[in-house]
C-alpha cells in the first residue's frame, strides 16, 4: 500500500490537502499541540515560506490527496540557523504501514542536503508509536518538559528529541 503513495515535496496545489490532513490529525487531540487547521490563508502562507526559505517539507499522496506531512522549519536567528523543529502527521487508515518512516527518512534527507546540522522535536510522552519512529531513525531523547500541554484541561508531558548529522 505504502508503495502507491507518492513522498513528494510540497508544492502551493498541496495546500488545501495539507491543511485538511493536518485538520484531522489535529481534532483527534492526541498527537499535536493544534487542535484544528489554522485558515487556508495561514496555512498558504506557512507553505509558500516553506518553499522560499528552503525548509524541507514533504508530504504523501495517496490517489491525489495528501494523507501525510512532514516539515523541518530552520531556526530563524543566525545563531539557531543550523538547527530545524521538525512536525508531521499521518492520516488515520495510513498508519502503521511505514509511511512514517517514509516520510521523515526524505525529509530528514532533504535537511541534511540543506546543511542543517540539527533537527529537534517535541512529541507528547504517551505517543509512543512516534517517540519509537524517531528513536529508529536516529534522535535521542533530551529532557522531558512535565505539564508541557494542556488540552481539555488535562496535562500531558511533552519529549524533547533530537538529532545531529555525523
């Protein structure tokens, strides 16, 4: 299955996809700190600085629609430059089909071809199906922030990752 779906960057006609994917994964209140989709307009926005800046962002396409996303933003202060936060987000029903491991092996890829010395991420503690993916494919875990997410009125830990290219 994983095999039909395309890892491609991400192009302007990817935005309305990008946000509805990134919309469901948010309203399951489980994975990230959004809870819904910001507006198409910030969400265009976001995508064509992607594209100008040279930040790595990739996404799946299955049949024409985007089930996945992955994303390295630079930091933006000269002394961070070398160092990008990475997110992403898989649709329900493509999971656990190694698209994951897809999708942040080519954008992980695309980040060290970008001279990036640094990629971190912060994944809520109870995820552990992502902390697992990112320990496969080389980060390290840095600290845990305690209470670091409040989402309906519940607290949740958050893990601080990282990885450095040899």
């Amino acid at each position: 299955m994983t095999d039909e779906i395309r890892i491609e960057p991400i192009r302007e006609d990817h935005v309305e996809g990008f946000r509805n994917a990134l919309d469901i994964v948010a309203r399951e209140r489980k994975y990230l700190i959004f809870l819904e989709a910001p507006p198409i307009e910030a969400m265009l926005a976001f995508v064509r600085d992607n594209i100008a800046a040279g930040h790595p962002h990739m996404v799946a396409v299955a049949d024409g629609k985007v089930v996945g996303w992955c994303d390295i933003r630079r930091g933006a202060r000269n002394a961070e430059s070398h160092c990008g936060t990475l997110g992403m987000g898989i649709v329900p029903g493509y999971r656990d089909k190694g698209l994951g491991r897809r999708l942040i092996t080519a954008t992980l890829d695309a980040a060290k071809a970008a001279g990036l010395h640094r990629v971190e991420l912060n994944a809520r503690a109870e995820n552990l199906r992502a902390i697992t993916l990112y320990e496969r494919v080389g980060f390290e875990h840095e600290g845990v922030a305690r209470d670091a997410v409040k989402i309906d009125g519940r607290y949740f830990d958050s893990v601080k990752m990282g990885l450095i290219f040899d």
